[in-house]
C-alpha cells in the first residue's frame, strides 16, 4: 500500500514568490493535516481537514498562506508571497479519522532565498 | 498555550544501554500521548502511544504514562546504533480537538 505522497521533495525560492505543495493522503483516510516543522523543533499544526471540509486551521498565516481539499482526497498548501522565514520543511499526514494514528509523508524542504 | 517540553539532548548512551527519553506537559486535560521517531531527514514515524496511567510495552519500547505528574516518558531497553534518531514526543487533550502538540524532540545517540 502506498503511504502519503508528497511533491516537490524540495523547493528553492526567492522571497516574494509564490510556491505550492502538493499532499496525496493514503487511500481511504478522510482526515489529512499540513504540519510546518522547523529545523530542531517539533511539527507545527497548520491545518487539519476532515474529507474536504478544513475543521481546524487557527495556526494557518492566513495573510499568506492557503490550502484546499476539493475533493476530500489529495490537497494542496499555497504561499504567497514566501518571506525568508517560512523555509522549513512541510509534512503532509494523513489518517483514516481524527482519532486514529497519522501517518506523515516525506514533507517537503522549502528554502526561501 | 499548551507546551509540550523535552530536552533537545543529545542523550549518548553505549550500545545494550536503557536510553530514558522524558516529556513533561502543561495542559492537565491531556488525554493521549504518543512517541514518534525521526531520523535525521525523515518523517516523524509513531513507535508508541499510551492513553492510561502506568507502564505499556511494546518489544523493545515502554512508554510510562503519569497523569499526576504530568510526565510521559519511553524507556529503549537493549539500546541499537539504529535507534539513534530524534523521538518527539506529542500530546492530544480531548473535547473534539484531534490536535497533537508536539515537543522539540530528544536526539539519542547509540554509540558501539
């Protein structure tokens, strides 16, 4: 079984340009979250989505951030414009409810020059 | 502010060691628990999660859970040059919130 697909696996920008990552969840896990994790510390929640509906995104940087799960299956995480401070690496997971064990993809490594 | 604290380390133990990973937390309302590794690199994969106060094992893992204290913690008895990576520690409070808090991580090191 194919576990959570992540693309790019890494990502060099400039800042103030736009960059987008892409998440395809394990299939048949409703629930799918976006986590940011900085170099040495622990993933950072920015958004979790129960089938396409996203239930908790209070930690999203809304100003320039976005994401969207259309269909409930696979989602993507929008930012525009990147600032130096957003290279970290960002880690799709995904689990078949909320309750149940998340299983991260690869993440991404985002370098903002 | 829910905070989740771990020791950065790194924790060096000898190879057939007990390597002790601890977390303290903040919110008294937390309900599960949960041990990840990561090696350097890689993904947070789960090791372990524990739910009731006391010991819980799993081959080589025991994760010890205490409420009171607010203190989780994971024992690697046997200790490997392949366990060396960083364990976070992550903590879900209930009411409705499938939100881990994650700490910062311990990076062990098993050395021959």
């Amino acid at each position: 079984e194919a576990g959570v697909v992540q693309s790019p696996r890494y990502k060099i920008i400039e800042k103030k340009q736009p960059v987008a990552f892409w998440c395809n969840p394990i299939s048949g896990h409703n629930t799918l979250y976006w986590y940011r994790q900085n170099l040495g510390q622990g993933p950072e929640l920015l958004i979790r989505y129960e089938n396409e509906e996203a239930v908790d995104d209070s930690q999203l940087p809304k100003d320039r951030f976005s994401a969207e799960r259309l269909k409930g299956v696979d989602s993507t995480l929008k930012i525009q414009p990147a600032e130096l401070g957003d290279s970290a690496v960002y880690l799709c997971a995904s689990s078949l409810a909320g309750d149940n064990e998340q299983f991260f993809g690869p993440g991404t490594r985002l370098t903002v020059l | 502010q829910k905070e989740v604290e771990q020791n950065s380390g790194p924790l060096s133990v000898p190879e057939g060691a007990i390597a002790s990973l601890n977390c303290t937390y903040s919110d008294r309302g937390s309900q599960s628990f949960f041990w990840y590794r990561q090696y350097s690199g890689k993904s947070p994969e789960l090791i372990m999660f524990i739910y009731s106060n006391g010991d819980k094992e799993d081959g080589r893992f025991t994760a010890q859970l205490n409420k009171a204290s607010q203190y989780v913690s994971l024992l690697i008895r046997d200790s490997q040059p392949s366990d060396s990576a960083t364990y976070l520690c992550a903590v879900r409070t209930s009411g409705g919130s499938y939100i881990p808090t994650f700490g910062r991580g311990t990076s062990l090191i098993v050395h021959p």
